[in-house]
C-alpha cells in the first residue's frame, strides 16, 4: 500500500521533481519551444477540421462500406443498399395512390 496521498480519480499525486535552477535563457528557450509545438498543434488542428477535409473524409469513409480496398464493389453491401432504396421509394409511391 502506498502512503503517498491519491485524488478522486485514484491517480497518485506525487510532488514535483526538482530542477536544478535555470538561467533566464533557459527558461526563454523553453517558452519558445513550447510555443513552437503549441503552433504546430494548432496548425495541425485547423487542417483537421477545415469543411473540404471534412468533406473527403467522410467520402472515404462512405465508399470504404461499398468499395473493397482493390476497388471492387462489396456487392452484398451494394444490394442491401438497392433493396432499402426500392422499399422507401415504392413506400413512397404507394402512400401517393392511398
């Protein structure tokens, strides 16, 4: 059993290591390193969510339930689709005529 003290989540809090003191460099550099990564992150997100990324996405990921990765058709997939189209689209015309 462990006598260090635990939060709510069951995590262990543990203090914090010890540095050795920095120089007033140091410590710019690692600001400006953490700024650099902190840009990039954001960067990386902005392409993630811009609408035609999403867009192509969401394509892929459709085509990739009817297209088999050497680019045939997964006909089962194809047919079940066919047949939920006729059943809405003769649904459709049979409650017109009711």
């Amino acid at each position: 059993m462990t006598t260090e003290p635990q939060n709510p989540a069951g995590l262990e809090a543990r203090p914090p290591k010890e540095r050795p003191p920095r120089t007033p460099g140091q410590i710019e550099a690692e600001i400006e390193r953490t700024r650099q990564r902190l840009a990039g992150t954001v960067d990386e997100i902005a392409e993630r969510v811009k609408p035609a990324n999403v867009a192509r996405r969401t394509l892929d990921a459709a085509k990739a339930q009817f297209v088999e990765s050497d680019g045939s058709l997964r006909t089962t997939r194809v047919a079940v689709l066919a047949v939920g189209v006729a059943a809405v689209v003769g649904l459709s015309m049979w409650r017109r005529g009711h």
